[in-house]
C-alpha cells in the first residue's frame, strides 16, 4: 500500500510542474505584448503639420500619458484643476509658458518639466516653448481629476540658432488675442467689429460657418464663427480641419455638435491674408 501512495503522487507533482511552467510562460507572454503596444505611436502629419493628437496618446506603466507633436501644432490635453499636473518634453526641456494670466501658475524643475497648478474652470489654450526651439499649443480642460503626467514628443527636426525668432512675443499676442475673442472682451490694438448682414459658407457638407464678429489688429486678425450642424447626427470637429495658409491659431467652443446645434470657431490670421 505504500508503494501505490507513492505511486499516486508522482503524476500529481508532475501536473503542479507543468501547470507552474504554463503559468510562468503565460505570465511571460503577455509582458512582452504590454511592452510592445507601451511604445508612443505617431499619427501621420504628412498632409497637415499642425495636426491635433489625441488618437496617438498611449498610457505608460507608470501612470503617464505620451502625445507625439509636431512644431505649430495644437494638442487637447484634459488636466486636473484640483490637482497638480506636471508636463515634460522628452529629450528636451520646456523654456516658457504662455497663457491667460491668473488662469495656471508653473513651476520648472531641474530637468525641465513644468509643473502646472490650474485655476480655470472652462478650457484655454497654453503655448509652449522648448530650449531645443520647439514650439506648440495645448488646449486644456480643466477637470475635477486626479493630477496628469503629459510626456510630449516631438516629431520635429530641432531647429538651429540661425532659424530662430521671437517666439515668446509672438506666443503672447496669439494668446492675448485669443482670449480676448473666447471671453469676449476689447482690446485697444484691434479695431471690433460685428458684420450686419453675413451669408453662410458650407463646411464639406456637414456645417454652415457663418462669421459673426472680427478683431482687425496690424499683424493679426481674429475672427469668431458660428458652426452650425446641418447634417441628422452628430458631427465631430477638430482644430486641425480649419487650419490653411496664413491661419496661426484656432479653438473651438465644443468639438460634438448635435444636429441642428451650433458651436462657435475662434480662428487667427495673419492680417496680410485678409487683405
């Protein structure tokens, strides 16, 4: 009777080995499938430079989030208003900042990584400057979440000393006309004016743009449309359908519009296009 117990247990232990190496194998496995789809990925920007990056956005194990971008390019971002987020370029390090005022505080670390404190209930734009002389803009929306890690990287070529401009100055009446036309206020460098009567244009057939007010300045001009969807369902919009030759800045209200609603377009032009 001895014998056969021993007998017994031998297929047994056998089993467990197998079952141990099934474990370990598949445990292996799924590793190396979490490493492979953990690399950022790149939307094509062949056609449109200026591209908006949402779909391209991959969750890191440690918790942040990776968006690729190139140079002039907007970025929709959601950051947390009651927490502390911190943004990073990778391989590079973020030079300046520059918003609304009172709606963001920043902090720079040694490694070059801001750390943003938001205030702002509704969206805005902030632009971003690099040591490398990269340059582009996030959209934010301010939500009632826990702090976000942004990794940005850029699919740029890095700009020499020769090519550079006066990037902060220019990033700042971007932002300064920009805001004006989001929160409807004057400013004293552009002329204000509302069409009386205007005709709507066609947006490839799924909205009508229909211009209701204008901020004619010396170097830019803004323009406020609305956006009216004229299709049976819900319609959704990116920055990056409005942007052609000689627009430097665009935002929108909202980018779902159900049928038969309107959103509002916030677009900025060189003034030498309106001419």
């Amino acid at each position: 009777m001895f014998h056969i117990k021993r007998l017994a247990v031998a297929p047994i232990i056998a089993f467990a080995f197998f079952l141990v190496s099934m474990i370990f194998f598949v445990g292996s496995f799924s590793y190396v499938a979490f490493a492979e789809h953990s690399d950022p990925k790149t939307i094509d920007t062949t056609n449109n430079a200026k591209n908006i990056k949402v779909d391209g956005s991959k969750n890191l194990r440690n918790g942040a989030m990776t968006l690729s971008f190139s140079d002039n390019e907007q970025i929709s971002v959601i950051l947390s208003k009651v927490d502390i987020n911190r943004i990073s370029v990778q391989g590079d390090k973020i030079q300046s900042l520059n918003g609304p005022t009172g709606l963001y505080t920043a902090k720079n670390d040694p490694s070059g990584a801001a750390y943003l404190t938001l205030y702002a209930n509704t969206p805005f734009i902030l632009y971003v400057n690099t040591v490398n002389n990269h340059n582009l803009s996030l959209f934010i929306t301010p939500q009632a979440t826990v702090g976000k890690t942004i990794v940005l990287i850029s699919t740029s070529p890095t700009k020499t000393a020769d090519h550079l401009e006066d990037n902060s100055i220019y990033q700042k009446l971007l932002v300064t006309l920009m805001d004006a036309m989001i929160n409807k206020k004057m400013l004293d460098d552009y002329a204000f004016s509302v069409p009386k009567k205007v005709k709507s244009s066609d947006f490839f057939g799924i909205a009508d743009l229909k211009p209701i007010a204008f901020y004619n300045g010396a170097a830019l001009n803004g323009v406020i449309y609305e956006m009216k969807n004229k299709t049976q369902g819900l319609i959704t919009l990116r920055p990056s359908y409005f942007y052609q030759a000689g627009v430097r800045a665009v935002a929108l209200s909202k980018q779902t519009i159900e049928p038969k609603e309107t959103g509002l377009l916030y677009e900025i032009v060189s003034a030498e296009q309106t001419e």
